[in-house]
C-alpha cells in the first residue's frame, strides 16, 4: 500500500520568512495531493490540493509543488504570520474516473510549525 | 450554515463498554469517512461509506462498527474489543470518493 513520509517534524520560523515542508510517496500512481492545516482542538481543514496533472498550484501565500518521477510533494508558505501556527498534513491518494475506485488518503505523521512574531 | 458536527467532543469509557460517536453532515456528501488520530501521528482510516446502506473497512476497522441509514449519518461504536480505544476520533465527509474531504472538529474519547 500507499506510505508518506513528512519532514520536518516541527518547524521554526520567524514572522516574515518562508515555511517548506516536504513529502514523500511510494505508490507512483497515487495522482491526488492535499495539504491540511490543523489548529489545536479542532478538525483538520483543506487548505491546497493538487492533482498530477499539474506541477504547480499557488493561493496566495500558499503554493504545493509536485515532482511525479521523484515521488515527491512540498507545501510552500511565504511571508508566514503568527496565525500560520499550526500542525500541517500532506496526504496522498489514488483517485478512479467516474467514483469507481475509492480515494483512501494516506497521511504523513505531520510537521509542527510555530511562527515566531 | 452548512458542516459537519461531531459529538460529543469528550467521552469518557469505562472497560468492558461500548460507546458511540455521532456524526451528521449537512452538506448533501454521498461519502463519510472515519479516522482516528494519536499524538505526534497521521490519521488513520477506520471506515468508510461510499452511500447510504454501505460500508467498507479501513486500515483500523478491528473493534469498531459503524451503520449508514441516512445519507447525512454515519455513526462510529467503539467497541470493547477495543484494546487500546482512547485516541482523538474524526469524521470527514465528500461530494464522492473524488472529491477532496472535509473534516468535523472531533471526539476525544479516554478511558476511565
């Protein structure tokens, strides 16, 4: 099956700077990519998704990359703000045409990032 | 507005008994999921409904069951052939099982 690996564990960064956190993925036909962002006591919520069709996905101050021969995947905040704390998910999954096949996600153990203002 | 609840947000679970977790969505998603999350780990499938009447295991199905009788339902018991049960617990809903998933805030469940 499908595992992800995500580094690093915890981040630290002042306010202003820039924020990566990398992912990898061992199942080369995993082709659906989402980041979640998880504040303390709540649900994690979508915050960017990309399909690999695509490189490259920007919303404003976030961007994902992804890199399909290398397996690789990246969540990219810039000019990062205290509000940006949190605990931050990649998860990979295969996803059929037509809802024929089941798009289990598999996650990464998570990356801590504290913004320091 | 339109969400999914889980409750309660705390369980407390004495040995030797079943608890079950409520989850209601009112966004009109075909698909429910459930996940369990520990500490410094990612979350984990328990189960999974593609549409009303059915459902499909997980990765962590064992000591847990779940039904779907209706579309906007998908309750989660935590069984006592759970060994290890106290874990924070998340329910998602999607469109179908293409579309990304969205999470309610969860039930942290612990053992007295």
């Amino acid at each position: 099956g499908e595992n992800v690996e995500q580094h690093p564990s915890t981040l630290s960064v002042q306010e202003g700077d820039s924020a990566v956190i990398k992912c990898t993925y061992s199942d080369s036909a995993s082709n659906y990519f989402p980041w979640y962002k998880q504040e303390l006591g709540k649900g994690p919520q979508l915050i960017i998704d990309i399909r690999s069709n695509v490189g490259e996905k920007k919303d404003q101050r976030i961007a994902v990359t992804l890199n399909k021969t290398a397996k690789h995947f990246s969540l990219h905040i810039t000019e990062t703000q205290p509000e940006d704390s949190a605990v931050y998910f990649c998860a990979a999954s295969l996803q059929g045409a037509g809802g024929t096949s089941y798009g289990k996600l598999t996650f990464g153990q998570g990356t801590i990032l504290t913004v320091h203002p | 507005d339109g969400g999914i609840t889980q409750s309660p947000k705390y369980l407390f679970r004495k040995e030797g008994q079943n608890v079950t977790l409520s989850c209601e969505q009112n966004l009109n998603h075909d698909a429910m999921y459930w996940y369990r999350q520990d500490p410094g780990q990612g979350l984990r499938l328990i189960y999974y409904s593609q549409i009303v009447n059915d459902f499909q295991k997980g990765d962590i199905a064992e000591g847990y069951s779940v039904s779907r009788e209706k579309k906007e339902s998908f309750p989660l018991t935590v069984t006592s052939a759970q060994k290890n049960p106290t874990a924070f617990y998340l329910c998602a809903s999607s469109t179908d099982t293409v579309q990304p998933q969205h999470f309610g805030d969860g039930t942290r469940l612990s053992i007295l």
